[in-house]
C-alpha cells in the first residue's frame, strides 16, 4: 500500500473529463456513459480482481481512496461505479479467505461486465437478512427469481445482477438465496429515475419476472436473519467502506470548493478577502476538523478486511457506525460550505449546490440512522430484554 499512487488509476486529466460532464448529466438526467466507457478503459472495472486473475489486485482500502478521489469529481458517477466495485470486493472477500464462488464476478470483470447491486426492496428493513423476493428452485440447482428490487444503480448499462431472494419450497427452507441473473425478457427496468440528487446513478426499479440464475452463479444458500456467512460479511463490509468513502470524498470537494470562494469573495466593508474573516476561518476549519476525522477511519477498517482482523462480534457496530459518521459529517461539511459560497451558491449552475443534493442521497442507504444505533446499542448494552 505504501507504493500506492491514486493517479495511475484515476489521472487528474480523467477526472477533470469526468467533472466537466458530471453537471450536464444533473441536469439533463442522463446516465454517465463515457464516464464508465472512460474509467472501463484504464481498467477501473477490475481494481478489486487479483492480478494473477488479470485485474489490478488493489486492496480494499486502496480503493477507497479512489472512490473519494472520483466522489470529488462526479458523485453520482462513484456512486455508481460503487455498486459494480462491491461486487468485485465481495469476491475478493471470498477469495483471500479461501472462499470459492465469485470466480466468475472477478473474471467477468477483467471482460468488461458490469454487475449491478439488486438487494434493496421497498418497505424491506431486513435488507441483507431477508427478502420479498421469490426464489423457486428448479431441478438443475438453478433459482427463479420474482419480485422487485428498488435503487438498482447502474440500470441501463448492467450485464449481471447480483440478488438475493428466499426459497420458501425446498425441504430446508425458508433459506435465503444470493445469485447472480442475465439481463433478459424476464427482467424489466423502469423508467423512474427522477430525483433530487444523484441523478446520473439511474438507480430504477428492476422486476423480476422468473428471471433465472443457472446453478453455476448461485453463489450461497443461508439462513434468514443475522448470519455469519461470508457473502453476508462480505457486502456489509464492502458496501458500508465504499459508501462511507463515496460521501467523505464529496466532503472533500466541498471543503475545496469553500477554500476557493472564501479565496475569491472579498468584503465591501473590509476590503479584504472572506479568508481573512474570523467567522469564516472557523467555520471552514470546523469542516476540515469534521473532514480529517474520516479517512483515516475508513482507512483502518479497509486494512482490518484487507488483513482478515478478527473484530468478533463488533464488527457490524464499526461497519454501520463509519458509514453513519460519513453521512453525517458530508452534509454537515456541504452545508457549511454551502454558508460560505453565500447566495451564488443556491443557484443550481454551481457545483455546491450539486452537491448539497447529492449528499442527502446517503441517508437513504443502508444502515439508516436507526439501524446503525441499535446496531451499535446492541453490541454494547446486550439485546433489549423480552
């Protein structure tokens, strides 16, 4: 990790390509097809994959340096990009602990493919511990899958959906069931991508019309409900770090672009620049003391999946509670931020207030406020007693 250098992969001319766009497709709704073209080319797609498997064989935490590095040009485009990388770090996940099962996701990557995220459901708080997805078996191990799943990133451009749905007929059910299904007839993407940030993710609504995964991509048959399984561990795990590096990383922007106005803004009645106002350079070292907090946390915990670290029973409690603390503290930094642009920034043409509404999107993900507290409650005080 030492020898790590950010801009092999993500060079500063490619993100300045990358911002240059992020506002056109804001504003037009539009999915960030040369973004992902782009970022396909340098081998973006693979990062996560074993160099002996063709990918770049970057570590967990190095990728979350690049996720906030492409947040701070184009949130929705990391985002989105997110969503493909859990995937392929799920499979690294299973692949430095001798789990097999994801080969196909890490090899798939390395050919171009792009897999999607297909587990959240409406009105489903269970989220990786149950779904209203029907999983029917067939009689070649494969699964049938009817339901519908909500804030599918990368909609238009997928080649394989990652999901999970629960078997209610076998003679062990009810078990939880994580494959991986083909776009086809038997899948229907909506049209219904209309937000107020976030725009460029195109996160639509996907139904499940018997949409089959072949034995060969059914990848783990558990239990309901909590669940050490490792395809458990490796999406909270994975899912939470990048989300938690997506958010800081427009934390990141936000403070820039504050540092900048206050740099350009002058007072009338001083003359002298916002830089040189007290209430100003307290506010913006208020964002940077909230800033500099979170890096080196979502940092720690990477290296601790990197290393297989052993955090027992505590680790959902420090998954959820970074990504809560990342939430929290982006719109906290792009609000204040937000303070110091002034007026200009409310106009919708300044990047600001792009980003003062693609920061709100984090609340919507999992863990939610409430989970990461009962989740944090529960580790430290024990379950609630019947």
């Amino acid at each position: 990790m030492t020898d790590f250098d950010p801009t092999v992969f993500l060079p500063d001319e490619l993100l300045e390509r990358i911002r240059e766009r992020a506002p056109l497709h804001d504003r037009d709704n539009t999915f960030p097809q040369q973004d992902l073209d782009e970022l396909r080319a340098t081998g973006y797609l693979s990062i996560l994959v074993p160099a002996e498997r063709g990918g770049a064989g970057l570590s967990l935490a190095d990728a979350a340096i690049l996720q906030q590095r492409l947040a701070g040009a184009a949130p929705a485009t990391a985002l989105a990009i997110n969503m493909h990388l859990v995937w392929t770090g799920v499979a690294k996940v299973f692949s430095d602990r001798g789990v097999p099962g994801l080969e196909f996701v890490q090899d798939g990557a390395v050919a171009g493919e792009v897999f999607a995220f297909g587990i959240s459901e409406g009105g489903n708080d269970l989220v990786l511990f149950g779904s209203d997805t029907e999983a029917v078996p067939d009689a070649d191990g494969g699964y049938a899958f009817t339901g519908t799943k909500i804030f599918t990133s990368l909609a238009p451009v997928w080649t394989r959906l990652g999901l999970h749905g629960l078997d209610t007929t076998s003679a062990d059910a009810p078990k939880l069931v994580f494959a991986f299904v083909e776009r086809t007839d038997a899948v229907t993407t909506g049209d219904d991508w209309d937000t107020l940030g976030m725009r460029a993710t195109q996160s639509r609504t996907t139904r499940l019309d018997g949409a089959l995964a072949d034995a060969a991509h059914v990848v783990r048959r558990i239990d309901p409900g909590p669940n050490p399984d490792p395809i458990v561990f490796g999406i909270f795990s994975v899912f939470e770090i990048l989300l938690a590096s997506v958010y800081t990383g427009i934390a990141r922007r936000a403070l820039e672009l504050a540092v900048l106005s206050a740099g350009k803004r002058r007072s009338k009645k001083t003359g002298a620049a916002y830089s040189q106002d007290p209430d100003i350079r307290w506010r913006i070292a208020d964002m940077a003391l909230a800033y500099d907090a979170l890096p080196p946390q979502i940092a720690a915990l990477a290296r601790d999946v990197d290393e297989r670290v052993d955090n027992g029973a505590r680790w959902f409690s420090l998954l959820s509670g970074v990504k809560h603390r990342a939430i929290t503290m982006a719109k906290q930094v792009v609000d204040e931020a937000m303070l110091v642009g002034g007026g200009g920034s409310y106009f919708s043409a300044n990047e600001l207030s792009r980003l003062y509404r693609d920061v709100l999107a984090g609340a919507f993900h999992p863990s939610d406020p409430e989970s990461a507290h009962a989740t944090a409650a529960g580790f430290w005080l024990g379950p609630i007693a019947d």
